[in-house]
C-alpha cells in the first residue's frame, strides 16, 4: 500500500520567483523538538522504496522535461533511480545526491517534492539554462531496513527501521576510492563518469545536538576539503556554498554552521571533487529519521522545516546556476562562518 506523503506540499511553498514564506515554527528550529523517549517517531510517514518508484514513475509521465533512468541496483536487488533534466548537453549541470546513509530520509522527502515542482511549468525558462539530475534513495536498502543485522535498538516505530549502513553494514559515504559495493559503482560507473556535471550537493543529515552560537543548528555545510582538489574545482564549491547559505539564512528561520568533516577521498564530496572535478557541498540537515543513539533521532514535529529547508536548497542551487548568478557570489561568509559545535550527546559523522 502506498505511503502517506509527508504533509508539506509545494503548494503554498513555493511561487514563480521562489520558494515563498510559509509559517514555520521558531521552536522547531532553535530549540528542538528533540526526540526524548516520550513521542513515537513514525516512519510509516515516509515514503517507502516502493513508493517512491511510485512516485517517480508518475512524475515521469507527466512531465516531458524529466526522464527516469535506473543506474544500478542495490545488495538486494533494488533499483537505483536517476531523475534526469537534460534540456541541452552544454548547459551546467548539477546532481542531487540523497540517502548514501538509509536512515537520512528527510532530504528525500525534500527532493521528491522539488520533482514535483519541477513539473508544473514555473521553472520552465530556468530548464533551458541549467541540467538537473537527482538520485533520490541510493541506500534503498538501509531506508527500508533490509539488512543483514540486527535493527533491535533503533528508536523509530511505523512498520520498519531506517539504517545508515547498507545490507552488508557497509557506510557507502566511506566507499568512494575502493567502490565494492553496487550502490556505489553504480553512482560512479552511470552517473559520475557518465554525465558532465559541474555541481554536486550530497544531502545528509546529523545527529540533533550541533549547535552555532549557543543555538540549535538547522543544518551546517562544507565544501571539499582533501588537498587533491584543484583550486578552481575548491573555489566554485564554495560558490555553491554561498548560494544555499544566503538561500537558507535569509528565511529567518534557518541557521547553519560550517561541518567539521573528514579530509579523505573515500568521502563522497571528496571523491567526487579529486576524481571528476565537480565542485561540491556537504549539506547536513538537523537530525535522523532514525538511529539506534536518541539523541541522534529528530522528534517529527520537525519534520517540516527540515524538508522545506531541503527544497529551498535545491531551488535557490538551480536557479543560481541557471542565471549564472553563482559566478559572482561572495564567498567570505566561509571566512567568519564558526564550526558547529557537538553539545555532549556523541560525535557527528557524515
């Protein structure tokens, strides 16, 4: 049976020039709602495997600007799906990468309704201008909790459990040197080599406790960090970095800090950036759909701001682009932006 949709639709959200402003609660983002052991976390709320085909198929079929491709598969045998804008070979591209880690679900959500949107004819001029590509669920099995290990301590209810590792207990966002794994082979064989893409934004999320000046983070970024990336590849990252931060800091509601990640090309916005050149950015949204730490798990009242803080990435993302805006952004903020920091609950990890 098909899953419910997450309530917050496009409608309402987002208008001709932009995403609009829909009430959001404050609270939601500042000071929680955490996940304390007193509510029920509901995965049954999110789009499931299935589901999503579902959902992407119909899409497909309504839309003329978007073709849907499958990369590869899964441990397990599910398809991989790749949403594909292609208006013109030469034009930029960037690709949208979402669930290398299974239980990091709500930046899906995000990218489904931005699909959607991109059907109803409000960004057609930007379509000629800009390629979009968008791998929704490259952890199927970790998002539906197909795996070869206990799930017993994870804290979610609603018919299954989300896991950051694949069905082998394997981190595909450490596998992108030795790429053994198919989910991984297939982001690289089908989708990195094959297309020409100028941008990439990896879309994750991180535990519930990160905080910048004393305040709960909505989310935090970083741009390439391994000293293989080639200047001109770094310097366009952190261009990518300052069309988002300025997107989401100017809602009155998003508040973001810099990540403290990882230097090692095994890291996906690493690899990506020494091994094709694409500039890249990290984006880790505010908490997990589900984990076996509490305090990593978000509560769901949150659910909405997180996922409108993914559509106003994607959008604020392709449209820059799509104008050539992005070549001229400042990029200082990255020279004041403060590192996150961990209030004592447990290390992040992207």
């Amino acid at each position: 049976m098909k899953k419910k949709v997450l309530a917050l639709s496009l409608t309402g959200l987002m208008a001709l020039g932009g995403i609009a402003s829909a009430p959001i609660s404050v609270g939601a983002v500042g000071e929680g709602p955490n996940y304390g052991g007193n509510e029920s976390i509901q995965t049954s709320i999110l789009h499931t495997y299935d589901s999503m085909v579902d959902f992407l198929k119909t899409q497909d079929a309504k839309q003329t600007a978007m073709q849907l491709e499958v990369i590869g598969k899964t441990l397990k045998g599910r398809e991989i799906y790749l949403a594909k804008y292609v208006s013109n070979p030469n034009n930029p591209t960037i690709l949208f990468l979402t669930q290398q880690h299974g239980n990091e679900q709500l930046t899906t959500e995000g990218a489904l309704e931005f699909i959607k949107h991109l059907g109803t004819g409000k960004m057609k001029g930007v379509l000629d201008n800009v390629n979009i590509l968008v791998i929704p669920m490259l952890n199927a099995d970790g998002a539906m909790g197909d795996v070869d290990f206990s799930l017993d301590d994870y804290v979610a209810d609603g018919g299954r459990h989300l896991t950051r590792y694949n069905a082998d207990g394997a981190d595909l966002n450490r596998d992108h040197v030795d790429k053994k794994y198919p989910e991984t082979q297939a982001l690289h064989n089908n989708v990195l080599k094959k297309y020409k893409i100028d941008y990439m934004i990896d879309l994750h999320h991180q535990g519930t406790q990160s905080e910048r000046d004393g305040k709960y983070v909505s989310g935090s970024l970083l741009y390439p960090t391994n000293k293989n990336v080639k200047p001109e590849v770094l310097e366009r990252s952190k261009k990518l970095g300052a069309i988002v931060f300025n997107a989401v800091d100017s809602t009155g509601w998003g508040h973001l800090g810099k990540y403290d990640g990882g230097n090692g090309e095994n890291i996906g916005r690493n690899g990506a950036a020494v091994q094709y050149d694409i500039s890249t950015l990290l984006f880790e949204m505010r908490g997990m759909s589900d984990h076996y730490y509490e305090s990593y798990a978000i509560g769901q009242k949150s659910n909405g701001y997180l996922i409108k803080q993914t559509i106003t990435t994607l959008d604020a993302s392709v449209r820059a682009i799509a104008d050539g805006s992005i070549k001229t952004v400042d990029t200082s903020f990255w020279d004041t932006l403060p590192v996150q920091n961990t209030r004592p609950s447990g290390e992040e990890t992207e």
